[in-house]
C-alpha cells in the first residue's frame, strides 16, 4: 500500500471536486473543467423515476427487458437495427466501457487526444493502452494509418492489441470525425482484426450537421461495440446509466457471453428504478426530444460563443461542431505567454486561468497529449446557470446569451483571455 | 474473443435469471439460489429516493458528505467510531469490494466456503485466489492457522497475498464466527501483515444473538475495511448502494488515496438519488430500525423453520445464527441419494431439486468448495410472499408460518425431502 496509486484520480472528477470547493468558499469561479451538463432533469423524465422508487429487485444482469428493446429502438431511428438480445446496460457507461475491455481482454488502442479515463481503464484491466493521434479536425478516431503501424509495432514488441477505441462525437475537441476517416478507420480495423469499441456517449448533441456523423457500426458492423447513455444527452450524469450495442455476429455473441458475466461480478445489474425512467427516455417520445433539442441549441449558442473568444485571442480551434468541449490551442501565442506571464504549457494555463481568473479548465496532458502542449479543454456545460431556475430559463430563452448570468460569464473568460494577451477580446 | 470468458457469470444472479424463466413458464418455483430479499421497500424509504429523483449531479467521488456522515454515525453506534473522511460509498457493495481488491494489488485470500464473487473479482483484478477452509460454524472467517500455512505457501511459491476477505454474518453457511475466531483471525493477518477487507453486508440480519458478532475492526482496527449497503438489511439490492470504512491508519489513508482513483476510473460516483436515501437510512430514525427489526424477525421464524426441515431428512446443519441461508450437508444421506436417485453431489442434488421440485438452491461448488460435496445452499428470502401485499402481510404476521403462501412453501420443501430421503419429512 505503498508508492502511487493503480491508477490517477479522473481528472474531469477531480477538477470539479477542487472548484467546488472554491466556490464554497466565496469565490467566483467559472467551472469549466468537467464535462457534467449543469441542466435541470426534464419533470417528466424525474416523475417516471420517482414512480419507480419501488423496484427493489436486481433484475437481468444486462439490464430489464424493457430498457434493452427501448435502446434497440433508439439505435434503431439512427439506422443501427438493434437486436435487444445484444443490449448490455450498466451503471454508467464509464464502468460498460471498462468491462469490455476487461471483456475483450489484450491490449487497447485509445485516440490521442482522448477521454481522460480509457487509458486508466485499459491499465486497470491489466492492458497496455497503445495510444494513437488523431488527425486535425478528426478528433476521437485514431488516425487510420498511423493505427496501422502502431499496432505492428506493438505486436512487434509483443503486445496484443485487440481493439480500438473511437470517441464520436469527440471529448475533448467537440470535433466529429468525417465519414472518409470513420470508414478508413473501420477498414484498418478489420485488416488488423480489432475489435471497434465506439464511446458514442455524445451522439444527440452534433448540432453542426453540415458532415454527417457516422458510426463506424455502418463500416464494420460485425466488429463494432457502440456504448451511450443519458448523462449527456439528457444531463443525468449522477443517475449512472448507460447501454452497450454489441455487433450481431460471431464477434458480438461470444463478446456477450463474456461481457455479461463480467458484469454479474462487478455490478450486478444497473439500478432498477434508474432502469424504468432510462427506458422510457430511450423511447424518445415528443417531451424528451424536444428537451434535447433545447439543450442542444443552449449547448451550441454557448459554445460558438466561446469559441469566438478564443479565436478571437489567436488561439487555433479545429471546427467545434458538437458537445459543449473546446480544445484551443494558444501555441500561436507562446512567445507573449512565455514572456508576460511565465506560462509555458497547459500546466502553467490551467493554473493562469485557475488562480487569477477563478476558472477551472484542463491541460491537454489530461487527454493524453506527451509533452504539455499551450492547450486546455473548456466545457461550456456549467456556465448556464446557478440553479434550476436560471438554467430552465436559458433552455427556453430566444438568446441565452443575453441571459445577465450568461454574459457575465463571457465576459469574465473574455477579461481572462485580455489578460492573458494584454488586448480586449470581445469575440467573433 | 473465442475460449471461456475471464469469469464465470455470478452463480446466484444466473440461477435467479433461469429460474424466473420457469416462473413466467407458469411453474410454481421456489427460488431459493439468489440471495435476493423478496420484501418490499419501506414507504418512508420509497419516497426520499422520489424526492430525490432531480438530483443529476455526480457530486464527489466517494460520495455525498451527508451519506458518508451518516455512514460514520450508523458505524459508531456499532461501536466502530468512523471518520466520514475515510468512508467511500459505491454502486453496491459488490463494485466497492472489486475496487479494494484493485487498490490493495496482490492476491487475496478468500473463505471457502465463500461468496460466489471474491474469487471471481479476485481473477478479474488479475489477482490469484488463495482459498483458505473454514472451521464449521465459523463459516465465512478462514481458519487462522490454516491461513499462516496457506499465506506462507503462496509467498514460498512467489504469490503476493495482501489481504484476506472475511464475511461477517456468513454466505453461505448463514453462521457468525465466534469472538475468538475473529480475534485469532485479526492477530493472524497482523503477523502476516494482511489488510481484512470485512464483508458485513448481512450484519443487521443476527437474530441470535447468544454469542455476539464482533467485526476484525475491533481487532485489528489498524488494517480492516468493513463494507455494506443496504441490498440485504433493507431489501433495496436493484438500487445499487454500499458504503466502506476505511482504517483510521496510515494503512488505511493510504488505501484512501488509492481507492478513490479507482472508483472514479470505474463508476465515476454512486447514483445520486439513491444517495439521499441511503443517506436517512444510515441514520436508522424509529421507521428504519423498526422496518429492519421486522425483517430480521421474519428471516429467522423462516429460517428456522427450513433449517428444522433440513435436519429432520437427516442432514447436518452447523447452528444457523443469521442471514436468510442455510448449508445443509446432505453426507450423511450419501448411500441413499445415491442409490434411490443417482445423486453423488451437490451438482445432482441442485439438479433434483430444481428438475422434480421446482426447488432453485446452488451447490457448495459454487462457493468454492473443491469435489462437488453433496452440500447445498438454500435461501429463504423469495419465501415470504408473490407479491408486495402478502410480503408486507408476512412482515406484520404474529406467526408468518401460518400464512397459507407461507406454509405452501414449507409443504413443498418438505415433499422435496420426504422423495428424497423416502420419508416423511415435517420439521423439528
């Protein structure tokens, strides 16, 4: 017990535990660190697990009848027909992601950048993380030919690598892979027998659709586990649900009969009256795709909004067409950074914005990235609102960004950028 | 992915499923293989977990601070006072019990009999198992002679044993291990330098209480973690909540800081709404101690009444002290199983139960026991009644033998025993 932990705390987790604190405090802080959706629950969705407090029982491991064919329907209307035999629930689908890989077993090609925890997970199951970079503007998909040779060096070096994780849309770049590199990319895994495990957690909040986004489920169905859940999509994060499609093939039957096991010795089953309202939510009837529509459009106002301010500031920023993530890159200011403020990569941004300015963001060494590049993730996701009175109002409103407490928060990242680059930044 | 998966599917959870199949097949089963309570969950309870049901935010990591303090509370009045700091809640005790075995490292120690999961979690955490007897009665302590002779065997042989899990109340054998036990396990693990990971999930479930059930904390307070939830002692298994206390040491700050990277590698936090249920039943008002009070009553008239069963075809039965199991040894019956039914182990005697009488138990196989001895274990916990109503009847009923549902299971159990023993069996 002894020497550093299995594993680094989450980063998103522990960012936000830090700001929390802070804030208790007095302070004003901005929480841009995390990616937790500071939305209210839609009443009706909060009312079916209120119903449903009664249901005591374990259930299916993979989860109730009912959650798995409302899921399959749910991939269903996005043309990935859904076999609700081949349906996994859980508690999250942070821990689903971590059960197949445990699941598949050998080693885990993960993008780079990428979410904070699939290194850490592959590490826990006792797997080499065999990390990946992604092309500009393609973040979450491994760059297909360097796919390929890395994965020959790594079974070279005596690795064993069996799958490829894919983030569509992306955390932490909000970019969404094009069709071209999610097909080459599903090709490449098939030539090298991989298995395509595709974090789609994100899918209901693209709100540029100018490039379709597309699973890499349609290019190698027989090879591709797609994962989802509400916490995004419907900002239920702390209800801890979420749902795994497994290919209908060989590979997906035999991958079944080693993930549900899996999850009988590690969870059991997800929470049964979570279950009742997940199920009912999958269903998407008018009330809850109209409410992911509003928090997608809330999402997108804010986003540009801020994007505008960092590019405006001279940071670089692939297109940000989804999530509420941005990923800019202040290498174009090095010089100035270095010299006015001692700041000389994401570490020493995070503390800049973190210390004077009360804002909380991450380095891009969090995603994965060698070698503390000038770049941060922000998450426009809190900056919507104190309470649910004020966030029900930006959901609704014609313009959140009139919204005073919308605003002031702009202006307070917009002082921040000034500072950091000792002109006004105003936005696009 | 082709060969048998990394673990078996949990033996419980599984026999639970086949068996509800047969149920909605219109068989009249008994399900007594899972260790499911079939009681409904207190009004009171029901709804703080509807009143909570905004509640959409992770919140920290190990848990809410008002969970972990009432946690604290509820492990003080055991006489265990606890430092809210040092208490990490999770998605049921189950998930928190892998976590440990992650952020302890090292092969662990498992009771056999024991828990269908230790072992299986062990594998999975890519740990060996070192299985270590218990002495009769003493059912879910390892023998702690036993336990040096194993631990100095798996160290000579190059295995890293860190830590032994104990369960207190037993699964399977429904016994306590006696003070002495306990204490003699607790100055073992010290001299072997092992951290107990206590399993105390059934603690409120002793309903006799003629030799106290004393926890290795009180022992061995520099080394134990104790976990729980409220799966047993309140019936809520589909809502998913446990809590552990960890060591008030540095071995148990240590583990602090390993434990909760882990957690939020793998489950992020325990779903929120049920946090703040959890969190007033830990703090155990009238309504709570009453609701468990009237369980555990429940569980031993039952209990007792299977048990007299068991012993009056003949089998042995160590002196069942608590929980809803019993272990019955059907050895003494050898010659005639044999003979009359082709039944040599506890494989064909599940198989006799459940393929004649609709009766689910598991065999001692699936707690680890070596040989297939013709040795079972039976729940009484899916006994109590079809549905909520006769459930919260049998809960109130000043003698719940007498209830016709009741008594109806009692009958069939007993003619299960009458064939296969040849007579007449009516319990002592």
């Amino acid at each position: 017990m002894t020497g550093a932990p299995p594993v680094p705390m989450s980063a998103t987790l522990a960012a936000d535990e830090v700001l929390a604190r802070r804030r208790r405090a007095g302070e004003q802080v901005l929480p841009m660190a995390g990616g937790e959706i500071g939305l209210p629950v839609l009443p009706a969705l909060r009312r079916r697990l209120a119903a449903a407090a009664g249901l005591n029982a374990y259930g299916p491991v993979p989860g109730s009848h009912a959650l798995r064919a409302s899921a399959a329907g749910y991939w269903g209307r996005r043309g990935l027909g859904t076999d609700p035999g081949l349906v996994v629930a859980g508690p999250g689908s942070k821990p689903l992601l971590f059960a197949l890989l445990l699941a598949i077993g050998g080693d885990v090609v993960v993008p780079v950048p990428g979410w904070v925890s699939y290194a850490a997970q592959a590490r826990l199951a006792g797997a080499h993380p065999v990390p990946v970079a992604t092309a500009p503007g393609q973040g979450g998909v491994p760059d297909p030919e360097r796919l390929r040779t890395a994965v020959a060096a790594a079974r070279a070096a005596g690795r064993d690598p069996r799958c490829v994780v894919v983030t569509l849309p992306d955390n932490p770049t909000g970019t969404v892979a094009s069709p071209g590199t999610v097909r080459r990319l599903a090709d490449a895994a098939r030539e090298l027998d991989l298995v395509i495990v595709s974090d789609e957690i994100y899918c209901d909040l693209v709100w540029d659709t100018s490039v379709p986004a597309e699973s890499p489920a349609r290019h190698a169905p027989e090879r591709t586990v797609v994962t989802t859940g509400l916490t995004k999509n419907l900002a239920v994060g702390g209800w801890r649900t979420g749902v795994a499609r497994l290919p209908d093939s060989d590979t997906g039957r035999s991958l079944h009969g080693r993930l549900v096991p899996v999850a009988s010795q590690i969870w059991s089953s997800p929470p049964a009256p979570v279950q009742a309202a997940a199920a009912y939510a999958f269903g998407e009837p008018p009330e809850i795709a109209a409410h992911v529509a509003a928090c997608r459009a809330l999402h997108e106002r804010v986003v540009r909004a801020v994007a505008g301010r960092f590019t405006g500031a001279g940071a670089d920023l692939a297109p940000v067409r989804a999530t509420c993530y941005l990923y800019p890159d202040f290498g174009p200011l090095r010089d100035r950074l270095a010299h006015t403020h001692d700041v000389h990569g994401g570490e020493g941004l995070v503390r800049f914005l973190g210390e004077r300015h009360g804002i909380g963001v991450l380095p891009a060494g969090a995603f994965g990235e060698p070698g503390d590049p000038l770049r941060i993730r922000a998450a426009t996701s809190r900056l919507y609102g104190e309470d649910d009175e004020q966030r029900t109002t930006a959901l609704a409103a014609p313009d959140p960004l009139e919204l005073p407490w919308i605003r002031r928060n702009l202006e307070q990242i917009g002082a921040a950028l000034a500072d950091l680059t000792g002109s006004p930044v105003t936005g696009s």
